[in-house]
C-alpha cells in the first residue's frame, strides 16, 4: 500500500522510469529463452512489470486518466500483468517489454502533460535526481514537457 501523503502524480512518473529500465533490460536480448536463464535480468524486467501494473493500479484509484478508452486499455494491461504472470511465457514477456509499450507510454506522457506546470518540473527534477546514474531513464524523463 502506498502512503497517504504521496503525491498521487508520481505514479505516472513511476511507469516512466519502469517502461525505461524495461525497455534497456529488453534491449539486450533477442530471444526470450536467453532473458529468462539471465535470472537478474529476467527479475529485473519482471520487477518492473509488477511497478508498471501497481502504479496503473493506483493512476485508476486516482482517476488520472480521463479518456475512458485509455483508462481501459491500462487496466487490460495491468490485469495481463497481474493475472496471467505465470502463463506468460519468456518470448511474450520480451516481445511486450519491446514492442508493446510504445502506446502506454504515449498514454503517460499525454496525461503528464495535463499535470500542473510548476508540480510537473518539481516532481520531474526529483524523479532525475533519483535516477541521476541511469542515463537512459534520464532521456526518458527529459521527454517531459
């Protein structure tokens, strides 16, 4: 459960950085075989699967998204996440973790920018400064405008 306190836009920001290190993790596999014996990169895409889905899972809590249809296409996802994580096999999981996020991502950063100016480039400043070492997350939030 998350705390009360925590600003409820960071959990737009979380699937960023998620869709980020999953995309770099993926990128250097091509066989879904190969990911799944690499068991720290297999977990490392697997653990930010599950961020993915338990941030969705709160972004609807908090009613962020304001088109139903996207509001419907994250909680399909989620719920493929959630549901059927043992019976999705190593080739979907990396056939998703490279080819399938385009569009939730393009999802993220619409509804990022409907967020208030000066509360986005705050909470993008700390989510860059977390993420300080990783060069490819900082890309990926430099895409917020």
């Amino acid at each position: 459960m998350c705390e009360v306190d925590r600003i409820k836009e960071l959990f737009l920001f979380d699937i960023i950085v998620a869709i980020a290190k999953i995309k770099y993790v993926a990128s250097k596999f091509e066989d879904g075989e190969d990911l799944k014996y690499d068991f720290l990169h297999w977990d490392s895409i697997i653990r930010e699967f599950e961020i993915v889905g338990e941030a969705m899972n709160y972004c609807i809590k908090f009613n962020l998204f304001e088109n139903e249809r996207d509001k419907r296409r994250v909680v399909d996802f989620r719920n493929i996440l959630i549901h059927k994580y043992f019976g999705i096999d190593a080739d979907a999981v990396l056939n998703i973790a490279k080819k399938n996020l385009d569009w939730l991502e393009e999802i993220i950063y619409k509804r990022i920018s409907k967020i208030e100016p000066d509360l986005k480039e705050e909470l993008k400043i700390e989510m860059i400064e977390e993420n300080k070492n990783l060069e490819f997350v900082i890309k990926a939030l430099e895409k917020i405008k």
